[in-house]
C-alpha cells in the first residue's frame, strides 16, 4: 500500500484521489485552512485528514499537487520546507518553464515527476488519462498508484517538461477554439446570422487537430489568409468584439509568408517555420 498526499482535493485532485484510494492506497490530505466544500470533497472520497502540511509529508510515499496552474509553485514551495523524499507529481496545468523550475527548486530531496491530465474528472463511468514525465522507477510508481483504476496513466518521455508541453499544446488548441467559437457566434448573432453559421459548421471537418498532414496546404494559403483575418479583425471591432484574436491568427500566417503556394513542402518544415519570426522591413 502507497500513501498519497493531494495537495489539494478540488473536483480533479479529488477524484483522482479517489482512484487512488480505490485501488486499496491511503489517502491524506490537509484540512487547515481550506473551505467547506473541500472539507467535504475529502470525506465524499475517504481521505484522510492532516492537521498540517507536515503531518501528512511525514507518512507519505507520494505527493500529488492538482491546483489552480497560479499556484502550482507556491505549493511546491510548501514541500521543499519539509524533508520529504518520497515522489512529488505535479500535475498541474503549467508551462514547461515552471515545471522546469518547480523541479529544480524542490530537488534533490523527492524526486519530481512532471504530469499532466487529460479528459474529466475519473468515477466509475469515465477515465482520464495522467501523462507523466520523467525517470523511469518514478513513472513505474505512479503506474502502481493507479493500476487498474479509471486514471490510465502513460509515458511522456523522461525529459521533465514534456507532459506539461502536451498539455499546453492541447489545451492551447481546446480552449483557444473554444473561446473562437464564441466569438464567432457573436459576431454572425449581431448580423442575424446565427441559425446559418451553426447550419454551414456542420459541414465543417472535425479532425482539425488529430490530422496536422494538411498543414503544409495551410502554409501555402496563409499568404492570402493573412489580410483575409485582418479583414475579419475590422468587422468584428465595428461589432465591438474582440478583434485581437483575429490579428494574432494574422500574425501567425504571417511566418508562413515564405511557404506562399508550396503545397509539397514536409509538414517538418512547415511547423519549424512556425519557431521563427518574420523579420519586418
């Protein structure tokens, strides 16, 4: 049996605890200062509570820090007081950069594992899956915490950083389309054309992230595509709604400026000429 910490039980940590603790593992968590409804997140999935930070790094194997990406360091920070040296995952949503630097700011004592989650909160019903990264006896203890659970976790590489990349490159894309979409059903709603927005996106393909082949087509008509957003960017600031997201998807065609009409280039090429800027006369 493996004792795991979380740091700290909201809707995610909690239910990943909950795995954990599922699987025949110890739970712990720390009680001081935090609200009701983590209180009651705690008892709804078993853990055990710790008076302070302390107290439950004393007994623990594991420590799983899930919170708000802002405060990722700050509970790092917490832990390297202490002289714990069991296996600290971070599993939070933050830059390669600050994982990078929570890592090297809490070695040597535990050894750290760079994580990322994916998909909703794990129960019965419905998985996640726990990227991680780093070295291979860590990684192969995070799979015993949650083997056999609803928390599939899997390999990012050994190079700490990595999992946190895939979860930004993700999530860059999920969330930034997401926000597009709003934007773009209110603008066609301040024209009165709604209904026949949402009527011609079902046309649309859906494999816009799962199939990066066609990229190199996307190069080749940026050179055209570039002044077609700034063209949008106008329209949407005379609606009175956010044009920069418009501008900025200029800015990017823009570094595909030397690919103008080459449809055979490598999807290799294509993403390298992403990583540098275009130089402005």
């Amino acid at each position: 049996m493996t004792t795991v910490t979380i740091l700290h039980p909201g809707s995610m940590g909690a239910a990943v605890a909950a795995q954990a603790v599922g699987a025949g593992h110890s739970g712990l968590w720390v009680s001081q200062g935090r609200s009701r409804a983590t209180h009651q997140r705690a008892q709804e999935v078993s853990l055990t509570a710790c008076a302070s930070l302390g107290e439950a790094l004393d007994a623990s194997d594991v420590v799983l820090s899930v919170c708000p990406p802002h405060a990722a360091e700050e509970v790092a920070a917490a832990v390297s007081k202490y002289p714990f040296t069991g296996l600290y995952i971070d599993a939070n949503a933050i830059s390669p950069q600050r994982m990078e630097r929570i890592a090297s700011d809490i070695r040597p004592a535990p050894v750290v594992l760079d994580g990322a989650i994916f998909g909703p909160p794990p129960t019965a019903q419905r998985t996640c899956r726990l990227y991680v990264a780093g070295a291979e006896q860590a990684m192969e203890l995070a799979h015993g915490l949650f083997n056999e659970t609803a928390v599939e976790v899997r390999s990012a590489g050994d190079r700490i950083g990595s999992a946190s990349a895939l979860k930004a490159s993700f999530a860059g894309f999920q969330k930034a389309a997401r926000t597009l979409a709003g934007v773009s059903h209110a603008l066609a709603d301040a024209h009165g054309v709604g209904d026949l927005l949402t009527s011609e996106a079902k046309t649309m393909v859906s494999e816009i992230l799962s199939d990066p082949d066609y990229l190199p087509s996307v190069a080749a008509r940026a050179w055209r595509w570039a002044p077609e957003m700034l063209e949008i960017a106008e329209t949407l600031r005379a609606a009175e709604l956010p044009a920069e997201i418009a501008e900025a998807a200029a800015s990017v065609m823009n570094r595909w400026e030397k690919d103008k009409d080459r449809y055979d280039l490598p999807l290799a090429d294509v993403l390298a000429h992403l990583r540098h800027r275009v130089p402005q006369g």
